[in-house]
C-alpha cells in the first residue's frame, strides 16, 4: 500500500479519522459526509481510521458508539476500521528512521522543567513552544541515557530559517515561518505516537490522495509537511473544511453548551437520519430556496469542491427540524410512519423496562400516558418556578445540576445503580440531602416535581437525552456565566 501514488491520476483514497474520546460528534458525521460525497463522486475509497492514541482519554466504548452513529447515518466504510492502538510498531521504526537522520531528537526534559520553561516564556513574553534544549545533546550521550531507561519523549525538529508554504484546496497558498513552529512532540514517554505522527504515517501508508479534514487542523499542516520530507514522502492534498458554528451572535464554534452535538443525541431526540445527513449536506453544498431536499446521491452526484463556502457553516437546529418535518410528511404514508414511531420509541424491551416503573402506579390503563409521556418526547417543557429548592438559590440549583452534568459526561456506564450512586456522592460532596439534590433533577427529566423512578427513568432515557435535559434546566434557571463556569470547574476537579 506504502507504494501508493499520489499523483492526480492515483485513485482517490480519502479517510475520515475520528479519536474515541466521547459521543460521536456531529462535526464527525459532517467530515465523513464530505470525504464519503467526494470518494463517491471520483469511484474512490473511503477509509475510516480510529485515531486511539491517547490512552487515557480513549475507550472501546466511545468507539463503538461512532461505529453505531455513522452507520445509522448511512456514513458506511469500505475500508476499517483501522485502529492506530494496533499499529505502535509502524510509528516506531519511522521514528527510528527520523533519529538516524537527525530529523527527530530524544528529549530528557521532566515535566517539572517544562512546567518552568513555560512560565519564563509566558512571564517574558518568548515564543510559547520548547526552547529545543535537548535538540544539542551529543548523539552519543543522548544514546547512551535511552539506554540506561531515562525516560524521554522523541521531538521532531523543525527547520528554523524561512517559510513553510503550504497548499490548501480552499484557501491556496498559505505561509508561516518555521521559526514559530515548535519542535513537536511525536512520539511520548510510554511509546505512543502523538497525532502528528500516527495521522501522517497513516495517510501515507494508507495511500490517502485527498486529507479532508477540520480548520483546526490547518495549524499542524507545517508539523506534517515536515514529516513527509523528513520521512522522503510526497504529502496529499490538503482540504481543510471550515468548522460548523453556533447560531449566536458571535458564531461561535459549535459547542454542546449551545447546541446538540452528539449524534446519538438527534437519533434519540427523534430525528431522521436521512434528515441530518441531508442538513449536514447543506453545510457544503448551498441551495436556493425550494432545492434544499436532497439525498446522498444527488450531492455526490454534484460534489465540487468549489461549493463549499469559507463562512463558518450555521448548525441552525430550527432549519434542521423544518427539513426533519419535510421528510416525515413527504416521504412516509401513515404506516411508514406508524413503523418508524414503533422502532424509535416502542422497542420491547425498552417498553418492558418503562412498563416495570409504571406498574405500581396505574389504577388503569388510561394513567399509561400522563405517567409516561417524558419518555416519549425530545424533551419537556420545564418551569423555572419547579427547579426551586427551598433554602438553597437558583444558582445554587443550577450549580447543583451542572456538577451532575460533568459527573455524567465522564460516565461510560449509564445504569440506574450507578447514577444513583453518583447522586449519593454529590450529595455528600455538597452537604445537600439526596430528596433536595435529586428534586430538579425530577423536573429537568419529567417537568414535574413528581414523577416514575429517577435513576431507572435517566437509564431509559440514556446519556445523550439526559445530559440534553440537564443542559437545558441549567438554562432555564438563567445560565452559568463564563467565568462562574471556570470557578465550578475547579471546585468540580477538587470534589471529584
Ligand atoms: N483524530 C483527529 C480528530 O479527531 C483527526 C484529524 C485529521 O483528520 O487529521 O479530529
């Protein structure tokens, strides 16, 4: 595969190459979407690579749950899931090769002193990267301190003197001078490459002809430019896709403070994949009014490249339900549509489950819907007057509801045992009583102060719709400012 040419005439080999660090993010689908379009619009290959190189924030779960989003999405692989965990010995001996030409160079540097490079840097306002230290150590001594096991990362070394002129298909030339790029990290103390490398090895030997890929990569560009021709390999093409925005003021970058990101978040919200695939199309590919329905096939059909606009994409979530509508009516006759509500929200078990929580609560049959209706919607209206606990503030409650928030993004294991148990201990933790702290949390699930079981209700209503939930009674109680935020976190850190 390593002899892939990258030539124009090569077949174009494109990849969409997510990290396994949380919900799939709906800026995955949107890459995928554009790499899947362009593959499809030249008979090219379209390869999904798991970018699990950091081990503390990784995990098989996560992964799977990209898996799951990207099928439901109709965003299938034909190549992969390559995964970058099972490929440490490739990275390795390109590392090798790097030493053994001086491209790359062992850093002794503890963190301690890093820590202290850092803050002489910030304190006289010096260039923020590595000061290259260890870049001058003798060949022989720094061989000799690998061998005696000192620990040491592996550091890329970047040319000092002139521009890095990079190409990219949006935006054409670019250019920055090498000397403010820092001499990157590629390989870390336990034998793990950083992104840098493992992404540029992978294209490489994976033949990739076209990187297609987020904005916020484009500052890495030099890093990995330099890679290919330390390494004496011809780099692809670059495409760097403007990132997906807020619909606020300021169009902020797509966050899950403002918006849904998780993709697991609109199935369960009740959206139709064919729906948000066709909105994430609208994102590079603009339409007049009246054309903007339109399926996967007719935008690989028409990919251009020229299509796509600089201006941030809007994650407009209105635009989104009104296309959403469009499908539901247009393309579904009543049982279609009685079908789709069936899988979506009467699945067996998942009924069996509800079923087991309203039992001791219905006199008759007629109490089902008033008893269990908070299952069965996006989400509830919510009263600020209901999140109200006696004694305590409003901001007192939403900090209260943000600290479960944060306890809950890092939970991988959604069951009600488990929820409970991180109530008890944020109870502890906050001096409130279980009855006080779990009383919004009634409203933020249900609307109402009373309701079916807490723990086992947020365990029917999985991760993504309970933290949606949480996200919006924060809301409605006015928000978390900023700053308020960066005090929380660190209190959060402390308890935690
Ligand atoms: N793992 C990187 C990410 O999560 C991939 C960036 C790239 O496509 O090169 O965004």
């Amino acid at each position: 595969m390593s002899d892939a040419g990258h030539g124009t005439d090569a077949p174009v080999r494109v990849r969409v190459a997510p990290s396994p660090t949380g919900d799939p993010h709906v800026g995955t689908a949107y890459q995928a979407l554009v790499n899947l379009a362009f593959a499809r619009s030249r008979g090219g290959v379209f390869v999904l690579r798991i970018e699990d190189t950091d081990r503390a924030r990784s995990s098989r779960k996560s992964e799977e749950a990209i898996l799951d989003a990207l099928h439901w999405l109709g965003l299938d692989w034909d190549e992969g899931p390559y995964r970058q965990s099972e490929r440490l010995d490739l990275y390795r001996s390109e590392v090798d090769r790097l030493l053994a030409a001086s491209s790359a160079y062992r850093c002794f540097c503890t963190r301690e002193r890093l820590d202290e490079m850092r803050r002489e840097n910030r304190a006289e306002q010096r260039f923020p990267g590595y000061d290259r230290r260890c870049r001058s150590l003798p060949v022989a001594e720094s061989e000799r301190r690998a061998a005696a096991g000192e620990p040491h990362t592996i550091r890329l070394a970047m040319p000092t003197e002139d521009e890095c002129v990079m190409q990219d298909l949006l935006r054409g030339e670019i250019r920055r001078e090498w000397e403010l790029i820092d001499d990157q990290v590629i390989l870390k103390a336990d034998g793990y490459p950083t992104y840098h490398l493992a992404c540029t090895v992978d294209d490489h030997e994976m033949g990739i002809t076209h990187v297609i890929r987020g904005e916020e990569w484009i500052n890495s560009l030099p890093k990995h430019l330099r890679l290919y021709e330390a390494l004496g390999w011809e780099p692809p093409t670059f495409c760097h896709l403007p990132l997906l925005r807020n619909n606020d003021a300021n169009r902020s970058k797509l966050s899950k403070r403002r918006n849904p990101t998780s993709i697991t978040w609109f199935r369960d919200a009740g959206f139709l994949p064919e729906a948000l695939l066709n909105f994430l199309g609208l994102m590079v590919s603009s339409r007049s009014e009246g054309e903007e329905k339109f399926g996967f096939e007719e935008l690989a059909g028409g990919f251009r490249f020229e299509d796509i606009s600089l201006g941030g994409p809007v994650f407009d979530l209105d635009k989104l339900r009104w296309l959403n509508a469009r499908y539901l009516r247009e393309d579904y006759d009543a049982d279609g549509l009685a079908a789709l509500v069936r899988d979506w929200s009467m699945e067996q078990e998942r009924l069996s489950a509800i079923a087991a929580l309203a039992q001791p609560r219905l006199e008759t049959l007629g109490d089902w819907g008033r008893l269990t209706n908070f299952l069965f919607v996006d989400a509830p209206d919510v009263e600020r007057e209901k999140l109200a606990v006696k004694g305590l503030e409003e901001s007192q409650v939403a900090e209260a509801l943000q600290f479960m928030l944060w306890t809950l993004e890092r939970e991988q294991e959604f069951t009600a045992d488990i929820i409970q148990g991180h109530f008890r201990r944020l109870s502890e933790a906050l001096g409130m009583s279980l009855r006080n702290l779990t009383r919004p949390f009634y409203v933020a699930m249900s609307g109402e102060t009373a309701s079916l079981p807490l723990f086992q209700s947020m365990e029917i209503l999985g991760p993504d719709l309970v933290r949606a939930r949480i996200r919006r009674a924060i809301e409605a109680l006015g928000g978390i400012s900023g700053k308020r935020m960066k005090k929380l976190q660190k209190r959060f850190e402390e308890l935690a």
